[in-house]
C-alpha cells in the first residue's frame, strides 16, 4: 500500500484537475463543485478535486457528514483547534456535562445534575467506532459481531480530576459522566464517502468500479460489507507529528482479487481504530499506478 500522511495542523493546498462528472453520480449535465476529498473539518484545504460533486449528492452527503463533524466530534475538533468556517467568537466555549453516581460495577444508582463545563478545562476525548474486516476480506460473524463497538480516547487524569470534583460536592462514592456518543452509520457512511474520493482523486475515475455509491448515497445500509477496520500493523509505525495516515492499495484478506481497499487512521497516537474501506476493483493494475508507470 502507498502511505500518504498528512499534518493537518500544516497549510497544505493541494488541488486535483476536475474528473469532468460528479464523483458519487457521474452527472455530466450539471454544475459541478468543488469537493473537500478530506472533509474541511478535518483537514481544511489540505486535498480538494476541483468541480467534481453535484449539488444532489452534496446535499445528501452533508446530512450526515455533519452529524459526524458536529455533533460526533464537535467538542473534540474544538479542543485541538481543527479548522471550522465559524468565526472564533462563534465556537462552543462550554459543555453542559450530566454527572451520575454509579455503584461499584458501573451501574447508574443517582442523578447528580450537570455542570457547566469551560471547553479549556474539558478533559481531551475523543470517540469513534470499532469494527471487525469488511465482510468482503473475511468470514462471517454473528450480527452482534459485525456491529462492532464504540471506541474511545479520554485523558482519564482529567476526568478523575473532575469526577473528584464532583465527588466532594456531592459526597458521592463513584461519579461518572458520559462525555460523548457515536452513531454507527453515520460514521462508518462519512469513512465510506472518504475513500471513495481519496481513491477518485489518486487513481481517477478509471481506475475502478465503485463498490461504495449506494452507501454514500443513502441506497443502502448495509456498511459492513465494505467498511471496517484493519486489524493488521500498518506499513509504518511512525506517527509521530502525524493527525491523519491514509494508504491506499490492494488489501490483505478474503479470496476477491484486484481490489483498491483504503486504510486511513484518524490522530494514529491516540492509538484510534485503523479503518479500512473496500473501495472497489480494480480496472487497471494499481501497483503500476502507484509507481506512476500508468
């Protein structure tokens, strides 16, 4: 696989020729716009394919990329200073956090009220999914299984920090609070959109047939079949300064040959899951296409 790595803290601008259609479509006719092949949220001007996404599925896509980049990732984003087209003054400043008190197991026993919380002095969290292969590289699982499971990154000395707090408020034993949600489809739809589009920008339209459209294009649900992580170790373990790793190539797994899978891994220190995408298969060989031979 070929590894492309982004600092999305540096200015990057790197700007790809129009494929002449709508990337998720392939809509000729109409007017085309630019599309953000990594979403602005995450990595601002970094990647943009000039005149390549249809103001239909624009609109379709940004229903639930949004939810992902706002409400997901909102506070998250906001804490390590991602880009965002609001004006400063127009960001969250403070969460409102619902504390409870749980027994020795974990287990809800009273409510403790919320607190609002400056942004500043929010423990760092961030919260993702986990999930097992494609279905497309591996044998099935039981459908608890392939839902796979929320995956989290708290700085937990902040949080104890502040569950101490709350504990010599309110004289309670254990306190908790719940610092974020994920939802499953949203997410792994928005890294099924992505890879769609960091393959079209890399290898064109040409390349391959798109396994992806109908789950960017809300024609389907079923996200398992392509999306999922990749439990094997990357091409390097080298993430130092490091906010964003994507390769992209033929995947290890499964007895289809000739697939384009990416494999992209979000803040790698964190330790965060490692998401791999079957993007689809291949017309041309993609190792010639890598050493740029084609």
């Amino acid at each position: 696989m070929k590894l492309d790595v982004h600092e999305l803290y540096k200015s990057q601008n790197i700007r790809l020729p129009s494929p002449g259609q709508c990337i998720y479509c392939g809509n000729a006719e109409t007017k085309l716009r630019d599309e953000h092949v990594i979403p602005y949220a995450l990595a601002a001007n970094t990647m943009i394919l000039e005149k390549s996404c249809c103001e239909t599925c624009q609109n379709i896509i940004q229903r639930y990329e949004q939810e992902v980049l706002k409400k997901q990732l909102g506070i998250f984003r906001t804490q390590v200073d991602a880009p965002s087209r609001s004006r400063k003054k127009d960001r969250i400043t403070h969460v409102d956090l619902q504390f409870v008190e749980v027994d020795d197991a974990g287990q809800f026993m009273r409510d403790l009220g919320s607190r609002s919380i400056s942004v500043d002095e929010l423990p760092l969290a961030v919260h993702l999914w986990q999930s097992p292969m494609p279905r497309r590289l591996r044998s099935p699982l039981t459908p608890e299984q392939e839902q796979g499971k929320p995956w989290s990154f708290a700085d937990r000395d902040g949080v104890n920090a502040l569950c101490s707090k709350v504990r010599e408020e309110t004289g309670a034993n254990h306190v908790a609070y719940e610092s974020g949600q994920v939802s499953r489809l949203h997410y792994l739809r928005s890294l099924a959109k992505t890879a769609h589009a960091f393959t079209a920008a890399r290898y064109g339209l040409d390349a391959f047939e798109p396994y992806l459209l109908d789950l960017i294009l809300c024609r389907s649900d079923d996200v398992a079949e392509f999306v999922g992580d990749d439990p094997f170790d990357p091409p390097t373990n080298d993430t130092d300064g490091q906010t964003l790793q994507i390769f992209l190539g033929e995947p290890m797994g499964g007895e289809e040959q000739g697939l384009i899978a990416a494999r992209f891994q979000l803040y790698p220190t964190l330790g965060s899951p490692a998401h791999l995408v079957v993007v689809g298969k291949a017309k041309i060989d993609i190792q010639r296409r890598l050493a740029g031979e084609i």
